[in-house]
C-alpha cells in the first residue's frame, strides 16, 4: 500500500464513467457518506479508491483532479495526511482488527485538521471480522458531517448485509480486451508479454501488470512449458516434477487449473473435453491437500498429477 499511498493516481481509462460520476456527485454536494468499491481482484479498485480520497482532500479550487502542489496533495504524497486513515491485513489473509476499525472511527468523528474532509479508506474490507463489522456498523448509522468511508472488497457476499445496504455501492467491471491491452502496453512498457499476461490473468489489468513487473509471468511461461512437455511426451512426469522443484506448490496449482481451464473453454467453446473437467477435479483435490496438511511431499503429488495428466492428454488428442 506504501506506494500506491505515495503516488498522484489518476482514474483509470476504464473507470471513466464512474470517475465523472463522482466529479458530479462532488460538484453538486451529493457525495455518500459511504461508498463501497467491488468487483473481482485486478481491475483497479484499490486505485480508483485513492484517486477519489486524493481528490477529495486537495486543497485547490475547481480541479478534475488532485493538483499534486497544494498543502494537503503534499501530506498526502508524503503519506502523513492527518485526515485520511487506511486500514488493511498486516497480511494476505490476516483479518482486520476490531482495536484499529474503532480508532478509525473516533477520527472520523473528529475535526478535520486541514478543515476539510475526512476520509476512512478500507482495503480488503471482507477481512473485518465480525466484532470490527460491528464497531463499523455504528459509524455508518450515524455519519458526521464532511466525512467519507470507501470501502474496497474483492468479495461482496462476504461482508455483512447490515453494512453493505449502508453503503452506496459501485461495481467496477473488467474492461474489454482491447482496453486492457492498450493500457498494459503502455504501463509496462513491454508489448511482448502483454498479451500472455492478459490471458493468463483472465483480462484484469493490473493483475496482468503485477504478473509482468514480479516475474510471476516469466515462470508461469516455464511451468506452462513444463505440463505441455508433459502432454506431448517429450517429458517424463518424473522430470516434470524436477524441474518444478523450486516453485511454490500452492502457486502451481492455480496456475494449472487456469491453464487447463482455458484449455476447456478454447477447446470447447461452452461444452470441452468431459477429461478436462476431471483433470480440474483432481486439481482441485491436490489444492485441498496442500491446504490442510503442511507435511505434503510436492515432488510425489506432482509426479501424480504429470501422470494423469500425461494419460488425459493422450486420451483427448485421440
Ligand atoms: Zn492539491
């Protein structure tokens, strides 16, 4: 979150719309008091959260956007803003504390300390456990004045139904192909890649984009070599597993079931290979087992895996 806190965002092409929609909202004094951000993972909410708060804490007259160069722009591009507060997981799976969902709320219940708005951001809001919901729920019932939540979720139904009819909500879609493809090209700098990365990452863009600037792209490309090596018979499903020795299981798993789930629908536009659908259930197992068990031997449950797949393979090409 430190960077995107610390630079200038500005909307995304393909949240146009719903940028103007906000200017308007803001222009005519119509601004929610809360405002919920959803859609699934990599088509930019996190930013377009950003963009709105930057925005609403500028201090210069009648701009589209923040102006960067003011006072508030500059506490807020050195990350100190007294009057915007983000919570999110310490980590990746972590929930969100009952202790910091309160301090938000006593800040947003007090003077704004540029005299302007105060702005509640929070990231993964799926991830407040029930007493933290609770504690939410309060500032929602009784909003003050100049002040604004958004809310970011990956995952709508997770959140409690009391907080979701609180808050305005605004879905934001994946853009289409070519949207996608334009933008990435241009951000990354590297059209080689664009297209694969977009595929791989289901068109959401800065999924494609972080899958590009990690390297996470670069070894999915190994792996994918790896299983249709594997498919073609010009690797045994014992040195399949060798050389996936130093990837992570879990990420393994995802990256198959993605590609045999392209495999599916490319294959069979709606209907696919019943073989496929099988093979993605035997994935789906493995996944399970990395999950619950710590002790799995990966070398074994892929060297499993590369043999059925080897055989599923060889049954559907015939
Ligand atoms: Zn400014």
């Amino acid at each position: 979150m430190a960077y995107e806190n610390t630079i200038l965002a500005l909307p995304l092409p393909w949240h146009k719309d719903v940028w103007e929609g906000f200017s308007r909202a803001i222009d005519v004094g119509r601004m929610p008091h809360a405002l919920l951000l959803h859609g699934t993972n990599g088509v930019g909410k996190r930013r377009l959260a950003m963009t709105l708060a930057q925005q609403m804490l500028c201090g210069a007259e009648a701009n589209q956007y923040a102006c960067g160069s003011c006072k508030p722009c500059k506490l807020l591009l050195a990350g100190s803003h007294p009057d915007l507060t983000i919570l999110e997981p310490e980590e990746d799976g972590k929930k969100i504390r009952v202790d910091d969902v309160r301090r938000l709320c006593t800040k947003l219940n007090t003077t704004a300390q540029q005299g302007g708005w105060k702005i509640g951001l929070i990231l993964v809001a799926d991830a407040m456990n029930i007493n933290a919901s609770n504690a939410l729920l309060k500032s929602l019932e009784e909003p003050q004045g100049k002040t604004l939540l958004i809310l970011v979720s990956d995952r709508l139904h997770a959140l409690l139904p009391t907080i979701r009819s609180r808050c305005q909500k605004q879905y934001l879609s994946t853009p289409s192909e070519d949207v996608a493809t334009h933008w990435l090209k241009e951000v990354s700098g590297n059209s080689s890649d664009v297209a694969k990365a977009i595929e791989v990452s289901n068109g959401r863009p800065l999924l494609a984009l972080h899958n590009i600037e990690s390297g996470t792209l670069a070894l999915r490309q190994d792996f994918e070599a790896i299983i249709e090596g594997v498919a073609s018979g010009s690797l045994s499903s014992v040195e399949a597993a060798q050389q996936c020795v130093k990837l992570n299981g879990n990420n393994i798993i995802e990256w198959y079931m993605n590609y045999v789930h392209r495999l599916a629908v490319n294959e069979g536009q709606g209907g696919g290979d019943r073989r496929l659908f099988q093979f993605q259930d035997r994935l789906m197992s493995a996944r399970q087992l990395l999950l619950s068990q710590s002790n799995v031997n990966q070398q074994l449950l892929l060297e499993g895996l590369f043999m059925d797949w080897a055989q599923s393979s060889n049954a559907i090409s015939h």
